[in-house]
C-alpha cells in the first residue's frame, strides 16, 4: 500500500513532463485514423496517465 501511495504521489509532477507524448499520439492517431474531437480527447487523457503511472513506477523501482 505504501508503494502505491508514493508512486501516484510522485505521478503529480510527472503530469508535466507526460502531457507532451499524450498530445503528440492523439495527434498522430486523428491523422491516421480520422478520429472526432471527443475521442482525441479520450485518447490524450488515458495516453497520458498511463505514461505519468509507468514513468513514476520506473523511477520508484529503479
């Protein structure tokens, strides 16, 4: 429980640093695929939260 707890801690500032690849793959997901606004949208918020959750876990478990 405690791991859990310091990794979303650490998630916070990542949020940052992870905006940036979730823009870029939902951009290059609405060219390939003709996504609408919404699902571009869906697919920038769950791009970036996995990616801050896995860079976080990285860092903690490294």
């Amino acid at each position: 429980m405690n791991d859990l707890v310091i990794i979303l801690v650490m998630a916070v500032p990542m949020l940052l640093f992870c905006v940036y690849p979730g823009l870029k793959f939902g951009d290059y997901l609405e060219k390939k695929y003709k996504l609408q606004e919404p699902q571009k949208r869906g697919v920038i918020i769950i791009t970036t939260i996995i990616f801050t959750l896995t860079l976080s876990s990285l860092l903690h478990y490294a």
